[in-house]
C-alpha cells in the first residue's frame, strides 16, 4: 500500500527499532536510556510507597550507598541488569494499571496474594527474593490475565 497506514505504522521512531531490541550490554544504550527508567522507576516506588530496602532489592540488591546517590541523581546510568529490572518492573506495573483502579494497581504488589505461584508471599517479596526470574513471571502472569497485549 503506498502512503497508507500500514507504512506509517512501519516507519522508524528515532533512535529504536521495534525488530530488533535494545542491546543493553552497550554502554550508550544504557546512558540514553539510564534517565527515562530511573525517572519511572522511582515514580513507581512513590506509587506503591517502597521501602527503600524493597526498592534497592528490586535494583538487584544495590548498595545503601549507589541507591542514594541513584535517588538524588547523581548517578546517571544503569547496568544491563538494572534495566531489564526497571524494564519488567514497569511492564508490571503497565498491566496493573491496566487491570485494575490507581487504588489496587498501586497496593497489589503488597497485598496478600493466595496465587500459588507466590508460594504464600506478596507479589513484592515474591519479586524481592527471586529476582528477575520471578518478575519474569509476575509480569507474565499479568500479561496473561490482560490477553496478552
């Protein structure tokens, strides 16, 4: 289709491609995309109201020390694994606020879930202990509840 709408939608946004995703081990890609996913990973812990040991668990376990200095922006860059943390952790919360009101959205990851893959834990502590495996799942499984999308 010339000039039609699904060439449009096919037309490149600059700076990403939607074929081919972002390769996180090269150090530019982690300095432009470092500002965006810490600026949205700290919106997230005010929205679900972390503990800043959650919220430096949820970083993979980050020193006292790194997280405050990532919290009042004197770090300006993410590690590959930061990113794809930050990455699933705001896909998580996309599907939450998808599925549900502001109000659930922001307490579910806290609330006593009686899905078994919690194994009896809140989604948080779920995602705190297993890492990104675990978010992995948490996010598939709200992808899932959504339809997918």
């Amino acid at each position: 289709m010339s000039g039609g709408v699904i060439e449009t939608v096919h037309q490149p946004v600059a700076g990403f491609s939607w074929d081919i995703p972002a390769d996180l081990s090269k150090k530019e890609v982690q300095a432009r995309l470092s500002p965006s996913a810490i600026k949205g990973f700290f919106k997230l812990a005010h929205s679900w109201k972390l503990r800043d040991e959650d919220a430096r668990q949820l970083l993979g376990g980050i020193s006292n020390g790194a997280f405050y200095q990532l919290k009042g922006g004197r770090t300006r860059k993410l590690d590959q694994d930061q990113l794809t943390r930050v990455s699933l952790i705001l896909g998580i919360f996309k599907g939450l606020n998808i599925l549900y009101s502001e109000k659930l959205a922001d307490t579910w990851a806290s609330l006593p879930n009686t899905n078994p893959i919690f194994g009896g834990d809140t989604p948080l502590a779920y995602m705190t202990k297993g890492g990104v495996p675990a978010m992995l799942r948490v996010r598939q499984l709200l992808d899932a509840r959504r339809g997918g999308r």
